[in-house]
C-alpha cells in the first residue's frame, strides 16, 4: 500500500471515483441481507430464542451417547457446509483444469498419512479446530471484497486492513473470552500419542486466561483504531465506502462478541457454525447453481431440481459424519480430509483479485 495520501490516489482513479457502480450488492437486497450481510445477527437472535424454548434442553442419542439436539443439527450443517466445496473444486472443470495435482494427489495423501500415522490423525483433528476459525475470518474477508468491488474500489486497496480486522473480530473473543477453553481442550487428544508438550496446551491457556484477555481488550482497542485510521486515508484518496460491507463487519462483530467472548445463551458454536454455514451454502448455490445442475446431470425444467437435490446431498454427508465419522479410524481420517481440503481449497479458488469470483 503506497504510504501517501497522494500515492494512495493512483489507486482509485477520476473515473473510478465519480462514477457510481451499477449495482452495490452481490446477490440483490433480499438475498444479501439474509444470507450475507445480516446473518450473523440472525442466527444471534436464533440462539437467543432456542434458550427460551424446551428444544435447547432437548437430548438425542447417538452411538449409545447422549448429545444435545441443537448440537447434533449444528454438527450435521457443518459438515455439510463443508463438503459442498467440492462442487466448486471438483465439479467446475474450469477450475479443476487449473489445479488438477491438487485436487487429485493431496486428498489422497493427506488420507494415506492420517491412516498411517494416528499422531498425524491427531495433530489434523487439531489443525482443523483452529483452521476452521482463520477461515471463517476469511469468508466474511471475502463477502467484504466483493462489496468493495462492487462500490468501484480498486481489488486492493484495504486488503490487508481487511484482512487484520477480520482476524481481530473472530480470533479476538475466542482468545480473550469464555470460549478459549473449548477450543484448547481438544490438545489434550494429544496425550494418546505422547506428545506432553501439545497436551500441556490447555492448563497452559487456563492458568493464564486472565492475561488472554487484558491482551487481546488492548490488541482490540489498538487494531480498531488503525483500522479507522487506514480507511480515514482511504477514503480521502477516493475509497468509496460500501454501507454492506460496513454492516457485514459490523453484524460479524457483534455476533463474535457475544457468541465467542461471552457464550451468549450458551449457543456459541451453535450461533457461529450456522451463519457461516448458511452464508457458505447461499455463496456457492449463487456462483456454482448452473455448474450444480450440470454435475447431478440436470437439464431442461429438470434443472428446478438441483436446489434441493444440493441440500439433500450435502446434508446426507452431514448426517454421514456425525453418525460414523468418529466411529472408526478411518471415518475419521476422511473426514478430516473433506474438512481440511474445504478450507485449504477455499484459499486458492475463490479469489476477487484473480475474477474467480466477482
């Protein structure tokens, strides 16, 4: 990013500047504001109201344990959610055509050594919980950018501001809230391969969660007021603020804050798994719908079909992972791989800069 206001201004010519895009939203109004923009608030004010019914209480058996039901569904729409990448990955030869060693070679070996190796099997499992959470910043990152785009901003300019803020909102109340514990907790899976210096993780965490959370109030204090700072300079060298975008930061920001730091009515992975999730099906259905209906072999009036057949597939997958995906050493190590390569894949192919997705 050039370090002057005036540098700035090559970034965001006259003409760029006087002249208003022709549309300011990816979708349209309804379909943004549902299943982009105000979801996080949405599924907010969902776990709010499922604290107030029996249903939040109720418990549904599963291999012989108990779980809670709003647990099991947020474990079934997960999965779900994540397996449908490949629709994208795989299913769009455009794509595929630009990656084929990736999307061929690397699900194999990353099973092979999952299968091979339960230290492997462990240290994914691990990776996954906490990559799950920088790809989740990143979605949001990527919703924004394609608001920035449609304003007329320059792909670049922001980039990394955005990209910081977006950590700092989902990193921020995981680290410095009630919700850090069940998130280390899952390094004590260590202790079955011997590894006593990734096990020690979470005591590590809990004795210093006080320190955790000073930290992360100033690291917050200090990154909202570069960020103000770097669009206040963006904006006076032509940046033309996107009102969604604003609101998209804003909602995720809130509904992190309650959901992560302080578990707000006891929902938080509930809360935070169902937008995303929802927020990912209503990207890839909008971007991928035509190449959907092509994959499952639809045409003509047939193609009415495909949007269901979509959500029943992925939700069968759902179904699948949270009923024998942690049954047997290999379930295991698949799903792991399907969850991985969501999120690896998800780095490289949906790119607003590159016009994969715009």
């Amino acid at each position: 990013m050039p370090g002057t206001d005036a540098g700035l201004a090559v970034a965001f010519p006259a003409r760029a500047r006087s002249e208003a895009p022709a549309g300011s939203f990816i979708v349209g109004p309804l379909y943004d504001s549902v299943f982009f923009i105000f979801t996080p608030l949405l599924a907010l004010a969902l776990g709010g109201a499922l604290s107030l019914t029996p249903l939040s209480r109720a418990v549904c058996e599963l291999n012989g344990e108990t779980e809670s039901c709003v647990s099991l569904f947020s474990g079934v729409f997960t999965a779900a959610h994540l397996v449908i990448v490949f629709f994208r990955s795989h299913g769009d030869r455009t794509i595929f055509r630009q990656h084929p060693k990736r999307f061929i070679l690397a699900p194999l070996a990353l099973f092979g050594a999952m299968m091979v190796s339960t230290w492997m099997l462990v240290f994914v499992f691990v990776l996954a919980v906490w990559w799950d959470v920088y790809h989740s910043s990143l979605q949001t990152f990527g919703l924004g950018r394609l608001y920035d785009r449609r304003a007329g901003n320059d792909a670049d300019a922001g980039r990394g501001l955005d990209r910081w803020m977006n950590l700092l909102i989902y990193v921020g109340p995981i680290v410095g809230g009630v919700s850090l514990s069940a998130h280390v907790v899952h390094f004590y899976k260590f202790e079955g391969v011997g590894s006593a210096f990734f096990s020690a993780v979470p005591e590590f965490t809990e004795t210093h969660a006080g320190l955790f959370n000073r930290a992360m109030i100033l690291l917050g204090a200090a990154g909202l007021a570069a960020y103000a700072w770097g669009y206040a300079r963006l904006i006076r060298a032509g940046y033309r603020v996107s009102w969604q975008k604003a609101a998209l930061l804003s909602s995720t920001a809130a509904c992190s804050l309650f959901a992560w730091g302080f578990n707000s009515f006891g929902q938080a992975f509930f809360i935070m798994n169902f937008f995303h999730s929802l927020q990912y099906f209503a990207l890839i259905w909008w971007s991928e719908n035509k190449n959907i209906a092509a994959v499952l072999g639809l045409k003509g009036s047939a193609r009415a079909a495909a949007l269901p057949l979509f959500v029943l597939l992925a939700f069968a997958y759902g179904v699948w992972a949270e009923t024998f995906g942690q049954t047997t050493h290999a379930a295991m190590s698949l799903l792991l791989t399907v969850s991985i390569l969501h999120f690896w894949y998800d780095g490289f192919i949906w790119s607003v800069r590159k016009g994969q997705l715009s």
